[in-house]
C-alpha cells in the first residue's frame, strides 16, 4: 500500500503541556494505515501507519523540544496552510 506522508500542524502548547505526549526519536503510535505524522520543525516521524483522523486533537512533543498538534480536520490544515 502506498503512503501518503502528513506533516502535522505546529502549535505552542502552553497550559497543555502536561496532557501532550513527549516523543523521543521514535514513533509513538505505529498502524499499518496510510498516513504518517512527521514534527513540523524537524521531521521526525511521530507516528506512523495511522489512519485520517485516528489522533485528531492530539498533542505532541518532539524530542527537538517541537510541540506538535494533529489538525482536527484534513481541511482544518489546508485551511491554515493557506492562510500562511
């Protein structure tokens, strides 16, 4: 099955930080679906093999000290990346 890579959206995250899950340069989750999660600042592939959607809302650190949320909607994130 061929993969799509989807770079999650960046955000600060500041009275949330205790309820973010901290990555440290491994994938957090790994499906064996068609989209992978990657940092917004370096890359990193925060999880991988995950379906559209399975982890809409949730909050990352990255291990480059990144955080990272995952857009609620697909359109959520076009919308944003267009208004950028």
């Amino acid at each position: 099955m061929q993969k799509h890579r989807k770079t999650m959206r960046l955000v600060l995250l500041h009275n949330e930080v205790a309820n973010a899950i901290r990555a440290f340069g491994r994938p957090v989750f790994i499906g064996d679906a068609e989209v992978d999660y990657l940092c917004g600042a370096c890359a990193t592939r925060l999880c991988v093999g995950m379906r559209e959607g399975d982890l809409a809302g949730l909050a990352f650190i990255c291990g480059c000290g990144w955080s990272n949320r995952v857009p609620w909607r697909a359109e959520d994130a076009e919308q944003q990346a267009q208004a950028e």
